[in-house]
C-alpha cells in the first residue's frame, strides 16, 4: 500500500501543488489521473483503465508507474493484475489539482511556507545578534559513525554503485550509523533519511541525508536534485546539525556551493552545524569498510 502524503496538514498547498507539478502537462499521464481519481475509490485495474482512456496497456503502466512512484496513487494487484487507486486525502482536492494542471499560473495564488503571501506592506526594522558559529564542512573521514573507513586509503575496485537501489544504499547506512527506525518515502519530504544516533567525534547529533540512486545519471547538479532543483534546499530543513548528500558518482562543485550557503543560513541562529558531500569514491570507501552492511 502507498504511505499517504505526509504532513498534509501542516503543508496542504505544497501536497496540492506537489501533486499537480507530478500530473504534469502529459495528456497520456492527465488521462490516467482523471481515470483514477473518478467515481468510488477502489482499485481499476491496467485494463480498466486502458479501455477508459483509449490508451495502451503499456502506456498505462508507464504513467501509472510516474503516479505511484510519487504517492499521487496507491498501486496493487488485482487478480494478478497491476492495479491503481486515488489517494484518500488527495480526491478532495482533485478539482483543484486539475485546475493547475490546466492553468499553472494560478498556483502563485497558493501560498506556501516557501511562498507566504501577505496582505499589505509593512515596514519591519529586524535585529539580528551576529554569530560567532560558523558551518563546518566534513567529510567520511571526521565522521565517528563511520570510522572504519579511516582504514581504507586507497579503496580497491568496487561494485558498480550506480547499479545499487537506493533504498539498498538508505538501509546500507542505517546499519552503519545504528538506526532501526523506517521512514517512508514521497516525492516532497525533506530528506532520505534521518536519524539523531549519528556520531561526529565525541558528540551525537541529528543528522539528515539526501540520497541519490541509480535513476540518476552522470555528474550531480542542482538541477537533478529533486522535482524542482530544491531538493537541497528542502534537506537543510529538516531539524537536524548534519546534512550530507550521498551520490553514487562525481558531484559538480555548485552542490558544495549550495550546501554551504545553506548551512551558513543554518548557522545564524548560533548553532553548529555540519555539511558534506559522499561522492563515488567514498561511497566506495564505505561500501569496503563495512562490506556486510551492504546486501
């Protein structure tokens, strides 16, 4: 079954406009939708929905596929056959959905807490006691969960990495680090994973990471973090002191730029905070210090 959009109620405009930027403007994957969310909720099978939409089987399963992968609908079996159904929260705002999708310039008028909107102007005098804390940017070597890995220097040729799922990668580290806890993944979270038993040096602190899996290709730019380029930017708010971003390959210096500036953001407030990067090379190093984490 899929996990229901998380938070909606703290965040019911970023879940509708979540939902509306997945739809897209795919005729093919809007006719799926539509087919979905319409009448009872149950679960409409592939070829239901192929013969309401006059579409493939195949292409059904492909938009269908985008769907479910981003928790717009829950996805089953129906005597053997692949099957989809509305998300209970999202149908009561499928019109408004809809109506984005059509006209995507209305989602300005939706404020969110990256978009407040206000009513009138105001002129507000702010002052803003300076920090002395200042971000500190780690890498594997400095973290104390992952100490093993100070013993390899020169990691032999490891498994292809961008061939591991990411989920295999998320559970990797949650064995290394010590977390027992799931969490459940949807397209507009914060974070991969998080966790408050992560250890750098003597201190243990929170920490939250954003993982990129083997659907990811080539060298990481910000504009392959997350559905709109601001998947960094959604990391740093999660309530945590550590903030790594874990990739299977090269990493391009703009993400070291972001991370930065937003963990000096972080920082204002006077507290520590810490930010790296596990690019191919040390997710080898990982991968060979603590082989029996990874199946």
């Amino acid at each position: 079954m899929v996990h229901d959009v998380s938070d909606f109620r703290a965040n019911p405009n970023e879940t509708i406009l979540f939902a509306a930027r997945v739809v897209g403007r795919s005729k093919a994957r809007l006719k799926v939708f539509r087919e979905i969310y319409k009448g009872k909720a149950r679960f409409k099978t592939v070829t239901e929905i192929a013969r309401a939409t006059r579409l493939s089987n195949v292409r059904v399963l492909q938009e269908g596929l985008k769907l479910a992968g981003n928790h717009i609908v829950a996805k089953s079996k129906v005597d053997g056959e692949t099957a989809y159904k509305k998300d209970a929260t999202l149908s009561h705002y499928r019109n408004r959905i809809l109506s984005i999708v059509a006209k995507p310039s209305s989602a300005k008028k939706y404020p969110t807490k990256q978009r407040p909107h206000t009513t009138h102007k105001t002129s507000v005098t702010v002052r803003v006691r300076v920090s002395t804390a200042k971000p500190r940017e780690i890498t594997v070597d400095d973290v104390e969960s992952f100490k093993l890995v100070r013993n390899v220097r020169h990691p032999i040729p490891g498994p292809k990495l961008d061939a591991i799922p990411e989920k295999d990668i998320k559970a990797a580290l949650k064995r290394i680090i010590g977390e027992s806890h799931d969490f459940k993944d949807w397209g507009g979270e914060r974070n991969d994973l998080f966790t408050n038993k992560f250890r750098v040096g003597s201190k243990r602190i929170a920490a939250a990471f954003a993982l990129k899996g083997r659907a990811t290709k080539g060298t990481l730019t910000p504009k392959k973090m997350g559905f709109n380029g601001d998947q960094i930017g959604r990391l740093f708010l999660s309530p945590a002191n550590a903030f790594f971003v874990v990739y299977h390959g090269k990493v391009e210096e703009s993400i070291y730029e972001q991370m930065k500036a937003f963990a000096l953001g972080k920082s204002l407030n006077g507290r520590s905070v810490h930010f790296g990067i596990v690019d191919g090379d040390d997710l080898n190093r990982l991968y060979q210090a603590y082989r029996g984490h990874f199946r």
